[in-house]
C-alpha cells in the first residue's frame, strides 16, 4: 500500500497523510535526493533522467523519487517492499502529469498549497490503480 | 561487538604446546607469537603436567543426544587449551647422557604420545643443543625419532650457540609448527566434515555444530571461501530448525536459535567484509534481517526480539565501520544485489545502521517497560535472577543449584527465564545507549551533510533525553532541529518538535521560552486535522499530540492565562510552578528574524517620504497576528528614534493601567476606540507626530502591552522591504494590505527624512555674463538676512567643470596638479572692506584653494547684508559650475539647534577675449627673387621667407570675440631672447594710431609693423605680440577699479620666419594715377645683388588699355652689384583702375620668373584731369599729378 506521497517543490508541499512518521521520512528522503542530484555521476543516473528510483530502505517502509524539469520532488513512500521499478516509473509518470494540470490552473498561486479536489481525486484514483497493477 | 568474547571477535589462532626445557619457551612462545599469522603457545613446564592436554572426561561423554548447538566454550578451548601440536622439547644432556637419563627421556615421550594420538595432536621433538657440549650422536637421534615415532623432519635441533643459531633454529621450528598446526586443522576439518557427508550425525543441532566446527577449522588454516561455505550451511540448517525443535521449552529455544544464528551471521559477515565483498555482506545481512525480523517470539518477551535485532544493526555498523571494505566505485549502479534487489547508498553508510539499531532499541525500552509493568511479582523477578548463569551452550541459560558440595546446573523452565530476562533488562541504561547511538549516526550523518537525517537523529536523541528528564540537554538539541524546520517550513514537524521544546521549558521552569513556544505553536499554520488521536499513532506524537486547531486555540488560552497572571501552572513533575509575578514581568522581543514574527508583526509607513520641520507627519501602524483568537491590547508604546516623538496608544476600552507608567515622561498618550488584534486582519492606526529635528525621524518598534505584566517589543517593519511569513506564506489565505492605500504597502518606509528648516537668507551671486579668459573675474556674493541673524556663518565655495561635474584640476584630468595647468582657478576672495587678508582669530576660517573655498562670515544682524567678491580667473575658456552654499545657526544660543544651509549654483563661461592674427605682405611694388620659394613646391608648410635687408610688411590683426566692448591697452612685438636691433628692424610703421582704442564686439584691430631682417637665418624669432586689453566699462572710465586694474595682456606668438639674400630684386616705378591719352613713363628696375654677371630675360604683355613704347621682349646683362633700368611710355587708353602691362623677368641663372603681383601693378586713370573743390585736398591731387608728370 501506498501509504504517503509528497509533492516538495521549492519550499511547498502537499501530502496524503500526515502521519508525523511520514514527514520524517520524507524530510530526510530530501537528504538523499540532494545527494543524488549533487553528484550525477556517482549514482550512475543520467541528467534527463527524472527517476530517482530507491531512495532509502527504512525499517518498514521504501521510499522512492521523482524529480521534475523544475526541482519539484514527488516522493511515494510504500509499505510494499516488493516493487518492480517500472510500476513505479509508471506512477509517477502519471503523478506529474496530475501535478501539472493542477499547478497550470489560473486560480494556483505558485508556491502556494495545492487545494484542488479535483487533484486529490486524480492522485487517490492513481493510488489505488498502483495497488492494483503490482497485483498482477 | 564488545561484548562478544574476544575468540569470536578475532579469527581463530593456531595452538601449540611446549612442554620441557621450562628456559626456552618464553622466546619460543614470543617469536611464534610474532609469526604471521600469529601462533599462540601453552607452555608446560615439565612433562607430568602432560595430563591437561588429555581428553576430559565430559567431552568423551560426548555423544547422545546434544543439550544445544554450539558449545559456549569451544572457541576458547581452541585458543588457550587445545593444542593443534606438541613440541617436546629435551635437553641434548639427557639426550645423549647416561641410561638413565635416555630412559627418562623414552617414558616421557612413551606418556606424551599416549596423550597425543588420542586427539590426533601432531608431535614434534626438539633437542635443545647447550652451549658447550657437542652434538648428539646421530644413533641417538634415530632411537629417538624412532621411539618419537615422527617423520625425520619434525625431529630437529635447536641450536643457540649464537644469535644467528637461534634465528635460525627459531625459524625451523617456525616453520614445523606452523606445518603441523595446518595439517592437525586440516585433519580435523576433514574428520568432520565426512560425519556431514556421511550424514553420521544424530540431530540437526549436531549438524549445525559440525559444520560450525569445520567453518572454525577452516579459518585456522586462512582459508575463507571454505570457512564462508560452511557457515552459511550452518546458518541454513539452523533457519531450518526453528519451529521444529522442541528440545528446549519454546522461548528458550528461540534465544538460543537467535544466538546462535547472531555468532553465525556474525562469522559470515566478518569474513565478507574482510574480503572486500561489501555487497555480498550487505546482502547477506538484509536477508538475515529479513529472516528473523519477523520471530519475535513470545508477547512477554518481545523485548529480546528487539535488543537482538538492535544488537544485530549496531554489530553490522561496527563491522562496516571498521572494515577496509569501500564501496566499489567502479560498478555500475544502481547496485544490485545477486537477487536482482537494488541497494542504495544509504546501506552503505554505518549510520544507517546506528540508526535503526538505535530504533530498536527504543522498540526494546518500550516493550521491556511494557512487559515490567505488566508483571506484578517485582520482587520475584528481584529474586528469580539470583543464581542463573549462562550455561555450557550458546544462548542457553541454566540455574546452579548447590547439592552439596557440587554445583549442579539446572534447566529453567520458560517462566523462570522469563522472569531472569526482566530481571536483566532492568539492570541496563537503554536510554543512554539509545543516544550514544544515535549520536554515532548524527556525526555521520553530518560528516555526510545530510543534514535532515541528521537532525532526525538528534531530534531522536532529544526525545530520549526527554523521557529520562534530561530536559536541558533536550532542549537544545530541540531547538537546533526547530530551526531546520523552521527554515523548511515543515510545519507539522515544527509543531511536533516545539510541543516538546513547550513541555522542557515547562519542567525547567522557564516561563519566557514557555510563553514564546507556545505563541510560536499557537500562530502555526494548522487549520486541518482531527482533534482526536487514532490510537495507532498514539506515541508517536510529543506531548503537544497532533497538530489541529483546537489544540492551538486551547495552547493559546493556556498562555494568555498565564500571561494575565490569571492563572499559574504547575507542571505535573517537577515542583516548578509557572507563573508571573509583578517581580518578574515578562517581556518578549521580536526582531525581523524571530519565529514570533507570526504571532505578532508591527508594520509602520509614513505617508510620505520627507516632511518639514514641526508639520505633523502621518504615518500607519498596522498590526497583524496569526494567533487563533483575538488579542486585545492594553496599549501601544510606539517608540521613534527621537525620543520626543514616542507616544502611547491607550485603548479606550480599558482604563489607564497605572498612571505612572505612562505619563512619567510627559510623553503623548493617545487613545484608540480599539486595540484588539483578529486573526489574520490587519489592524490599522493612523496618527501623526512633529518633529522638530532634521534628519531621519525612524520608527524603532512598537510595544504592546496586554495585562499588567506582560509586553511585546516588535521591531518595526516597513512595508515595502517586509518579508512575508515564513510558514503562512504557503497558506491558502487571505492577504491583505497592511495599509489602506496599496501603493503605501509596496513603497511605505518606517522611516522620514524630516527637512531642515528653510533658509531665511538671500543668498545673491551677482553674475555679470562671462568671464573672459584671462582676466581676474569678479563674482559678488551678497548675504541678504531675510528673516534669520547670521550666527558663526560659514561660507562654502566650490568650483567644479561643468561638463565633467568633477572639480577643476582633478587627478582625472591627467594633468599635474599645478596652477598653471588648472584651467580655472580661484584666486582669492575680496573683502568689502578690502581687507584680503584672514582676520586673525579662533572663529575664523580663511581657506582658499584652486576649486574650494570655506570662510566664514561674521554676523549679520536681522535686515542686514554682508558681501564679499570672489576672485576667479580662467586659464582656459570652459564653462563652470559655483556652488556656493551658507551654513549659519539663526541664533547665538544653543548648540544643540542645527545648521541651517541655503545653497545657490551658478554656471559661468569662460570666452576668449582676443584672438589674434598676422599676416607679412611684400613691400610695394618691389619683388624681391627668393630662391627658397622657388625650389620648394607651394603647398609644402613652410615656414614665412623674408629677404634679407629688405622691408617687409606685417599686418597683426586682433578680433574682439566677446559680447562686450573692449578698451585697447597697447599693442607691441617684444622680442624673446634676441635683441631687436640685431636680427631685424621690427618697426611701428603707422605712429599716428592712437591707443586705447575701443573695440566694440565682433571688431578687428590692425596694425601695420615693417620688418627688415639683418641676420641671414633660416629661422628667425620674429617675438611675441603683447595685447594689453581690458573690459570697457562704458563711460564710467573714472571709476577706480579701472584705473587700478592694469589691462589684460594677451600674447600672441609669430612663427619663426626664414630669412635669405634675395639675388634679384625686380621693382616698378609708376605713378599712382594717369590721365587718359596722356603719356607716362614706368621704369622697371632690375637690381643684381650678386658678385656675379647676371643673364636676364624679360617679356613684357601687350594691353589692350595702353599704348606701349619700348622693347617686348629682351635679354640683357645685368653686371654685379649693379642695376639696370627697363624704360617704357605709356599712353592711358581706358579710364578706370586699369591693370599695367604685365612684365616677366627671367633670370637664366636660376630659371626663375619673377612677376610684380597684380594688385601692386595698377594704376588709376582718371578720364580727365580731375577738379577738386577742396583746398588742401587738390593741393594733394596737383601733387599727384605733378609727380606722374
């Protein structure tokens, strides 16, 4: 199950929990994604790539990364701990495509929270969907 | 790793026995230990002593069905008690001595050999060779090798004659042992190895023992790829047991399963890592954490399941710690397991593992206090713990009962270990642990900069020192994560991390930090969330529970109560009880950067931005809080820079609160209908202040004062530098202005530029057009008192190029600083009273320089004047700017009013007054043949040729430029350095003009001078033109300054001229006017200057206007120094200014041509004899006319 997803841009985000436990961990995810895009060539990932893939493995959780074109970071942490990369590739390509509508609407701030409803239906809808493909 | 027994800890080192010859062994036992790998000695003095090494009873019994898996001993036993070989060491005395000692030799070795083979100990015999004795007899070795049944090679002599013997000897017997010492491993491992093939073995748990022992064996002979193997099939037969053994009651078999498979897993892992094979390790120990994470076993001991896995990280992060192993830079990442599972880099980091070993941990305290408090027989488990050791297998426990004389080990039941485990979890610190820890990952993390890892870490930290009550220590570890967050706008951290910041200020009676975290808690963004806790996450959350608006509105209360004083609160622990009292009010400071930012924000803009001395200046105070509910202030105290500016707000609700608080000072009290401040809403005051003083009148801060005791000081912010609010400005709320005018907000300052009061003096520069170069211009600068007395007035000059608006003569200019290079300068200034000179006096100042002037200026009283001129003087012709400012002080009183300034600017030309020309002219009628003139082209730039003892003409021209009418001075040549008379005649041909001519502007004066040169030179100095002018000053000419000011000269240089002997002079005789059809005659006179015969042609043109007599066209002979006379008649044929028929002369000798120029060869003809009327005119013109007769 996915059990947090954050959006962190350059100071603003929006989870689906908040769990205090999940805030850490996606607080110090951010650790890891500064090291990756500090040192490219050390993680071996190449600069277009916006897949940050595993980040770190904690005692009952896995947390990956995304990076997008303008440094907003989606972290998904999953209790499933048996993932295959391209389900998650594939839901965060979808989870961007998300943000993006709802960031392009006129009436977001940028830097502000994102309130939308409609964005909440969409990203619990791709939630759910995730739970499912890895099913099969 | 510390607490395992150090034979676990180290890889396993050979054993070997000395026994006899008591003297050698401890340089035996030295050099082996020296060896690489290391060789561990048991000495045994003597022979009899031989019975430690026999197989003991016990172990012999060791057969049936096993009581554990791995025997706690067997490593050390190993190490410190069984020997992989014996070295029997003899004496060569008894060797080679009598019978009776030989036979004592045989049964020592018959005994020692019986001992041996019993656990396959290898034998090697040593015959110490003494000093000075000889060898021993070759048949004595053989009887002896024979009887030692050995190989000949382990039978060897030591010799230690000298220090190179005994290297030497040592080496052998090195090398023997350390040969042995292989095979006996080697043999053993073999041994029992064919019982697993064999599957000779009764139970599992035997086994797991074999393969353990082999693994050990291995090791003992370096060889890890075997050692590795087997470990792992122990470590696999072991998983297999679990759940199927029943040996043991359950729980006991599950601790010792898990110590066991801890001692494996360990082993394992070691020699991984020091293989370098870090992937392999760090997959091996996922896959072990993945196999026993989920045996926790028994719900009242859980505890163990946790400190096991806590010890299982905290050994990984020892081990990864210490281990040579690097992370393969080299490999392609992601890295990957051999499972295809991907890694990341974290694992590879120590501090991952502190982390979570430091979290089980905690996990563990949790569960033990769990477990503690569920158990009421304390004083059982006081009692069970006594007499419970470890017993003889690996995590097995037994009682040792007493039974008489002998100790019996006893069996626990589950119960009773249980009981023994609480009794044992209690006696540890695991806070402390916990820390140590959690600091371990901290610095690593750090080392690393993953500074929110880190901070995640201390935060753990805090939260341990936190429940031991180590609030000081919590608190500052506290604090330093609240700031990360803060920083990062991690709100809900923030709250978390500032509940429990909010509860240690509370047990360390600290009520400012309580009064300021709780404001910060209260005014956090948090709008959402439940109010009740799920229970699943109850713990997890600090003692400020979860984030939501209730909670904020009930902190916000709380600390407004005690803030009133309404209410004290003791907190529930300690004997700290926090309220506030009149002796220790409270008093909050928050500058720009303070987190209370969001609690409360002052806002203060002026209406505008420069404002007049004593005219009221208005300005907004807006104030905003983010706290959950109105706060209604007492009053305001806004204070400005200049202290008499401050005042207080009183709100109008709520009586004065003490009469001496307020109006100590004298200071304005205002009071506003309301003070309260709503969430989120601007509240806006208007009102204005009077200051006196010029300069800037600055907002410091506003202080509010709500209830008796308690004041916030805020700094006071302008608007249009504000920063937003760190945590809000993400919020989806509703921003408004801090001022009613919008435009206010973007570009409000808190603070004015309050003017100096105006200048009540004229300040009059009287210009008089442009100055013109070279004259000592005279500026007058009047001081007009209007409305102010001049006080210690002090007058500032300066003079700057009005194109560059830098000063005049500035380094910019590259030029030399010096008075002659200054352009403009400024000369002096001139009193009225004359007196130029600086009054000698403290006050005053005199100081003049080439662009800036400062004096002072004496009092002037009310209606009075003062003036002075201002001398300047261009250099050049540039236009400049004087600024001339006054700064007096409008009474004598008082130092402390300020100066008040009137400035004035002027801009000046400088002109060119004169400019001058000159110009030579042949003399009359007369050519003299200048040969330079010919050779040369025309065009070239050569310098003016005068000939040689002839007179020249030369007309200096001057043109009034200016816009005023000049007076002429005098005009003259002066010669530089030659004298006149010397080189050449310079001669004022016209002595008639009269000086002191007036040139109106625009106007040009000429004046004739005739040259005659006398010094044959190609470059003579003609002198310079001496102007002297001044300005006319009309009709006034009395006037006294024009007669004491002596004229301006302007000076004018002439070129240098060439001067030569001219061969040839050609000159023409003719009157000046004719008659028509009279006749006249011209004579053209050809003069020879030279020692020589000069050849001369001439060619005279017809006219049509004359009739000519004479010879067209002729050559002649001109002899040396001597002239000929061309004669000609001419009869006039048309009136008018009539052209001469022209003549060319050419001289052969140089094929030059020489030609009188056409305006000198004219001459008038009048058609008839001309009547004047005039008197003393026609007496002129019969002149004439006498002459051309």
């Amino acid at each position: 199950m996915i059990v947090c997803i954050a959006v962190v841009g350059h100071q603003s985000f929006t989870e689906a929990d908040d769990a205090l436990k999940l805030h850490h961990i996606v607080h110090c995810s951010l650790d890891v994604i500064d090291e990756r895009v500090n040192n490219p060539k050390k993680t071996g990932s190449t600069l277009n790539e916006t897949y940050l893939g595993l980040l770190y493995p904690t005692e009952n959780y896995k947390v990956y990364g995304y990076l997008t074109n303008t440094k907003v970071k989606f972290i998904l942490v999953t209790t499933h701990l048996d993932v295959r990369d391209a389900d998650v590739r594939n839901f965060f390509r979808r989870f961007h495509s998300a943000y993006v509508d709802a960031v392009s609407n006129p009436f977001h701030v940028p830097g502000k929270k994102i309130t939308s409803q409609t964005f909440a239906e969409r990203v619990s809808t791709i939630v759910k969907s995730f739970g499912l493909s890895s099913a099969v | 790793m510390e607490e395992y027994p150090e034979e676990l800890r180290t890889p396993p080192v050979s054993l070997v026995s000395l026994v006899g010859c008591p003297e050698l062994h401890s340089t035996i036992s030295t050099y082996l230990h020296s060896e690489q790998p290391p060789i561990n000695t048991l000495a045994l003095p003597d022979f009899s002593k031989i019975s430690v090494l026999s197989r003991s009873k016990k172990e012999t019994l060791d057969s049936g069905q096993p009581g554990g898996i791995l025997k706690r001993d067997w490593l050390l036993k190993h190490r410190t008690r069984s020997p992989a070989v014996v070295a029997a060491l003899f004496g060569s005395d008894d060797v080679s001595g009598d019978p009776a000692q030989w036979l004592q030799v045989c049964t020592e070795l018959e005994n020692l050999k019986a001992v041996v083979r019993g656990r396959n100990i290898k034998l090697t015999v040593v015959v110490v060779q003494s000093f000075d004795k000889d060898e021993v007899s070759e048949d004595r070795m053989i009887a002896l090798r024979k009887r030692a049944e050995i190989d000949s090679k382990y039978l060897l002599t030591f010799v230690q004659k000298s220090s190179s013997d005994l290297k030497h000897s040592l080496n052998r017997l090195g090398s023997i042992v350390a040969e042995l010492a292989n095979t006996y491993y080697r043999d053993e491992g073999r041994r029992v190895k064919t019982c697993i093939e064999k599957k000779s073995f009764s139970s599992v748990d035997l086994n797991i023992r074999y393969c353990f022992k082999v693994a050990v064996y291995a090791e003992f002979r370096r060889d890890w790829g075997e050692a590795l193997r087997f470990y792992e099939d122990a470590y696999r037969a072991l998983r297999e047991i679990i759940g199927t053994s029943t040996r043991l009651p359950a729980i006991q078999r599950l601790v010792e399963i898990k110590s066991v498979a801890e001692q494996l897993h360990f082993k394992a892992s070691t020699i991984l890592l020091h293989g370098g094979k870090i992937i392999e390790a760090i997959a091996w120990f996922r896959q072990h954490h993945a196999a026993y994470k989920k045996l926790i076993g028994a719900p009242e001991v859980i505890f163990l399941h946790w400190e096991w896995m806590s010890r299982q990280f905290l050994v990984f992060a020892e081990l990864l710690e210490t281990s040579s192993a690097v992370i393969p830079s080299n490999t392609s990442l992601p890295l990957v397991t051999k499972d295809n599972k991907p890694l990341t880099e974290s694992e590879f980091n120590p501090a991952y593992y502190y982390q979570l070993a430091a979290h089980y941990l905690r996990e563990k305290k949790c569960c033990l206090e769990l477990a503690l408090s569920a158990s009421e027989a304390v004083a059982e488990i006081e009692s069970s713990a006594d007499s419970v050791i470890p017993s003889v297998y690996v995590g097995q426990f037994a009682r040792l009962l007493e039974q008489g004389d002998a100790l019996v080990m006893q069996n626990l039941t589950d119960a009773e270990y249980v009981l023994y485990a609480l009794a044992e979890g209690k006696r540890f610190q695991d806070s402390f642990e916990i820390i140590a820890l959690l600091k371990k990952s901290f610095e690593s993390y750090s080392n690393l900069k993953a500074q929110r890892m880190a901070s995640y870490c201390s935060c753990q930290m805090a939260r341990e020192y936190f429940s031991v009550g180590k609030f000081d220590n919590a608190k500052e570890l506290f604090d330093g994560v609240a700031s990360l967050y803060r920083k990062e706008g991690w709100t809900t951290l923030l709250w978390d991390v500032l509940g429990y910041l909010r509860e240690c200020s509370k047990r360390l009676g600290s009520v400012k930090d309580f009064i300021e975290y709780s404001l910060e808690m209260a005014a956090l963004p948090i709008s959402s969330g439940d109010e009740v806790q799920s229970p699943i996450h109850k713990g997890e959350y600090g003692p400020a529970g979860c984030a939501s608006l209730p909670q904020r509105e009930r902190i916000y209360s709380e600390v407004f109560g005690i803030m009133k004083g309404e209410s004290g609160l003791t907190s529930n622990e300690g004997n700290v009880t926090l309220n506030v009292t009149p002796e220790r009010p409270i008093r909050l400071e928050i500058d720009l950067v303070s987190p209370l930012r969001v609690a409360f924000l002052a806002s203060v803009a002026f209406h505008d931005q420069v404002a007049k001395p004593g005219a009221s200046i208005f300005f907004t105070l807006s104030l905003i809080s983010q706290l959950p509910q109105p706060v209604e202030i007492d009053q305001l105290e806004v204070k400005f820079n200049q202290s008499e500016c401050n005042f207080t707000i009183a709100s109008a609700q709520k009586a004065p609160i003490s009469a001496t608080s307020i109006g100590k000072t004298g200071a304005r009290v205002v009071t506003a209908p309301v003070l309260t401040v709503v969430t989120n809403k601007w509240l806006r005051l208007t009102y204005d202040v009077t200051s006196e003083l010029s300069g800037k009148l600055e907002c410091k801060s506003v202080i509010a004062r709500l209830g008796p005791l308690f004041t916030i000081c805020c700094q006071a912010e302008s608007p249009a530098s504000m920063n937003d609010l760190p945590l809000w400005k993400f919020e989806d709320h509703v921003e408004t202005f801090p001022t009613r005018d919008p435009a206010l907000a973007f570009s409000g300052q808190k603070f004015i530029q309050v003017d100096e009061p105006d200048p009540q003096v004229d300040l009059v520069l009287g210009a008089s057009g442009p100055a013109l170069v070279g004259e000592r211009f005279m500026l007058p600068v009047t001081i007009v008192s209007k409305g102010h007395e001049i006080h210690s007035g002090e007058l500032k000059i300066n003079l700057v190029d009005a194109r560059r608006g830098a000063a005049l003569g500035s380094p910019r200019e590259m030029e030399p600083i010096s008075t002659d290079s200054l352009h403009v300068e400024l000369l002096g200034v001139s009193r009225p009273d004359g007196d130029d000179e600086p009054q000698t006096g403290q006050d005053n100042i005199w100081k003049i320089q080439h662009s800036f002037g400062l004096l002072s200026v004496p009092f002037v009283n009310l209606g009075g004047s003062w003036s002075c001129k201002l001398e300047i003087k261009w250099h050049r012709p540039k236009p400049v700017m004087l600024y001339v400012s006054l700064g007096y002080l409008p009474t004598s009183n008082g130092s402390t009013i300020q100066k008040v300034h009137a400035h004035k600017s002027l801009q000046i030309e400088g002109k060119t007054a004169i400019m001058i020309g000159h110009r030579f002219m042949l003399p009359f009628r007369r050519n003299p043949l200048l040969l330079s003139k010919i050779k040369v082209a025309p065009n070239s730039n050569q310098s003016t040729t005068l000939a040689l003892n002839e007179t020249s003409i030369l007309i200096v021209s001057a043109k009034n430029c200016t816009e005023v009418p000049l007076r002429l001075v005098s005009m003259s040549i002066e010669m530089d350095e030659n004298d006149i008379g010397k080189s050449c005649t310079v001669r004022q041909r016209d002595e008639s003009q009269k000086d002191h001519a007036l040139l109106v502007p625009g106007e040009e004066f000429r004046k004739v001078f005739s040259v005659i040169p006398k010094i044959h030179s190609p470059n003579l100095a003609m002198g310079t033109v001496c102007f002297t002018w001044k300005r006319d000053s009309g009709l006034d000419k009395q006037s006294d300054s024009n007669i004491t000011e002596a004229g301006i000269i302007t000076r004018h240089k002439l070129p240098d001229v060439n001067v030569e002997m001219a061969p040839l002079v050609v000159s023409l005789e003719c009157p000046p006017h004719t008659i028509l059809g009279i006749p006249f005659t011209c004579y053209v006179k050809i003069q020879n200057q030279t020692e020589f015969l000069q050849e001369v042609k001439y060619l005279i043109a017809d006219s049509q206007s004359f009739l000519l007599s004479g010879s067209h066209n002729d050559m002649v002979s001109v002899l040396p120094k001597s002239e000929h006379i061309l004669g000609y008649k001419l009869v006039p044929l048309a009136s008018g200014s009539q052209q001469l028929p022209r003549i060319t002369v050419t001289a052969v000798r140089y094929s030059a041509e020489l030609s009188l120029p056409q305006a000198t060869s004219t001459v008038f003809v009048f058609p008839s004899e001309p009547h004047f009327k005039m008197g003393n005119l026609k007496e002129k013109v019969t002149e004439i006319v006498t002459t051309g007769a």
